[in-house]
C-alpha cells in the first residue's frame, strides 16, 4: 500500500480543520502525508472573524514549507450568497468574499473556493447577473487588485434555487466575467453526479468532460471535490459519502485520478469525518484513492 501521496504524481489532500490556530491545520495535513489541503479561513458560521496574528501566518506559510503542502485553497463560509436579490445579505456576501481573497493573501494560499449562491426566487438570470455584478465590483477592490488570489466558482446539486448545478450556468458566469484568468471552476464529485453528471463510469465521465468542455472549457477546471455520492444520479441531493462507498462507486474514482484531462489537478476529499474501519476516515479514504491511481 502507497502510504505518502508525494510518492506519486499528484496532488491529494483534504480539508482540515483549524482548530487552535490557522497552523494547526497544516500539522493536520502532514500527519495524513497529504501534499494538499483545503481549510476554512475562520469561523465560517459567523460573518465576523477574528484577525490572523503574524506567528500564525509565519507558521503556517513555514509549515506549508516544511512539510511538502505543495497547494492549498480556502473555502468561503455558507452564509455567503453572491446572487441573493436582498440588498443586505449581497453587501454582506460581497464584503465576506473580499475579506476571504485578503486573508488568503495574507497566508500565502493561491485560490478561494466558494459557491456561488442562489436567487432565492428571483429567477436564474436575475441570479446570474446579481453574482456577475457582486464579482465585478469584488475586482476592483484594491484587495483583489493587489492579491494573486484566484476565485474557483463551484458547481452543486441543485435543487431550490441554487445556482451552478447545469455547467451552461458556470460558462455563462465566466463569460459575463471575459473568462478572466482570475476565475477557474472547482467540479465536486459528488455535486456533479446529483445533478445529474455521470461520474460512475468511464464512458459517463468522458461525456460528462465532453459537455463541460463545450460549456465551460476545460482550461478553466482547477480543482476536484472528491466525494462519493448518497443520492443517486440526479437526485439533487448534496450529501457526501466515502469514497467508493457511494454510487459513484469504485469505477467512477478509478476514471476520475487517471483521467488525463484531470490527473494534474488537485484533488481535495471532503468526504465524512467519522472512524471508518476502525481508523481515521481520511486515512482510509486517502489510502483508497492512491492506490486507484495507475
């Protein structure tokens, strides 16, 4: 069994928790030998954050360093919602992205990953616009405009009222932005298939890649989210599951690491946290996935 994933050629991680200080979460990610990982930036349940000290920063970006973490990215908090049509909430989603992309900056991680909201009833073109409108004016913030932090717009499950779930809604966002090099798209898995994007298979990704190519461009997809599914194939239901232990299923994870449209890309687990077989989740779920790459 491959036991260190900078033993093979890729970039596999998960998210980490933060718990204790921004650097804990990169001691976190090398006690699994991850070369990636994924954190939030603070306490994503509330809109206020609490100031990163510079021991934490220092720590982190030497740790990050030290221990081989060769790609990290933030996830924005939930409460975000970039296409709301509530004047207050979207002022507030604006202004938490931004201080997102600057606290990013500040560790030195290259992207932000954030869903991209819902119209809550306002319609998905209204929604559209709403979140293309809130990203223009998030670019020409001086902390945009001074940072390299890129932004990852990520797909969902859809149901309600949620953006993102058809590929053509990702496209369109990119190019109302003129498919700026600042922008990417992060595919979750799981997400995808819920939707109704067949991951399951080797011939169901092939098309699946084929219609995200067409609709997006495959250049634009930075990031994976792998997670097995709950639901079935278009259930909309956003609820991860181990990997292979879902319907996605062995099969689908082998296509995903060895497909060579995205085998360069890192791959970030948000799979449960819970034991599973007796040991930390993470290591099981890590230890399957590189020993589906070939």
């Amino acid at each position: 069994m491959v036991n260190n994933p900078t033993e093979l050629d890729m970039l596999l991680g998960a998210h980490v928790s933060i718990a204790g200080g921004v650097d804990n979460a990169v001691d976190r990610a090398a006690d699994f030998e991850m070369n990636a990982m994924q954190i939030f930036s603070h306490n994503v349940r509330s809109w206020s954050t609490r100031e990163l000290t510079g021991e934490e920063i220092d720590k982190f970006q030497e740790k990050r360093k030290e221990f081989g973490i060769e790609y990290a990215v933030a996830h924005t908090s939930y409460l975000l919602n970039l296409a709301s049509p509530k004047d207050d909430l979207w002022k507030k989603s604006k202004k938490g992205l931004v201080e997102e992309i600057r606290r990013a900056d500040l560790l030195g991680i290259q992207a932000v990953n954030t869903h991209i909201g819902a119209h809550t009833g306002s319609g998905m073109e209204s929604g559209i616009n709403r979140l293309v409108a809130a990203l223009k004016e998030i670019e020409s913030t001086d902390v945009f405009q001074n940072s390299e932090v890129n932004i990852l717009l990520e797909n969902t499950a859809g149901g309600g009222t949620k953006l993102g779930s058809d590929f053509s809604e990702l496209g369109d966002v990119l190019d109302a932005l003129n498919y700026s090099n600042r922008y990417g798209v992060c595919i979750d898995t799981c997400h995808g298939f819920a939707a109704g994007y067949d991951f399951a298979t080797e011939t169901g990704l092939e098309e699946t890649l084929e219609e995200f190519d067409h609709e997006v461009g495959l250049d634009e997809l930075k990031l994976i989210h792998l997670n097995d599914s709950v639901g079935d194939l278009g259930s909309r239901k956003d609820r991860h599951a181990h990997i292979g232990r879902g319907k996605i299923g062995d099969e689908g994870f082998v296509a995903v690491v060895n497909n060579p449209n995205l085998r360069e890309l890192p791959f970030i687990l948000e799979t449960p946290k819970e034991k599973l077989d007796g040991k930390e989740a993470d290591r099981v779920n890590l230890d399957k996935v590189m020993n589906m790459r070939e």
